[in-house]
C-alpha cells in the first residue's frame, strides 16, 4: 500500500511540475489508503478462500497430460 501512495504522489507532483515533497499538501494520503483498504477488503470478500492460489486445471484433452 505504501508503494501505492507514493506512486501517487510522484504522479501528483509530474502533473503539477513541482517536487515531490510539496505535492503533499494536494494529496490525501488518509483517503487513500481507506480506499485502498475498502478494495482489498472488497475484494477479499469476494474471492473464496479455496480458489486462491489454485491454478486453473488444463483442458482434459491435452496431449502434454499423461
């Protein structure tokens, strides 16, 4: 997540043509970080535990398959 907000804050300040540093004062870092949490919480919600981390299985008729 913090990866994420400073990404944000670079773009921030390229758009705006100043440094880094002051693009804070333009940036709601407290705002994105419960957005951020809301869509993992989200997303956590809607995915079943069992699916995760499972690769999907292959077509029955593939010839690599013994």
């Amino acid at each position: 997540m913090e990866d994420t907000i400073e990404r944000n804050v670079q773009v921030v300040a390229g758009h705006l043509g100043i440094q880094v540093r002051s693009s804070w004062r333009y940036f709601d870092a407290s705002a994105l970080a419960d957005s951020l949490a809301q869509r993992v919480r989200a997303f956590e919600d809607s995915s079943p535990d069992e699916e995760v981390g499972q690769a999907p299985l292959p077509p029955r008729n593939t010839p690599s398959l013994p």
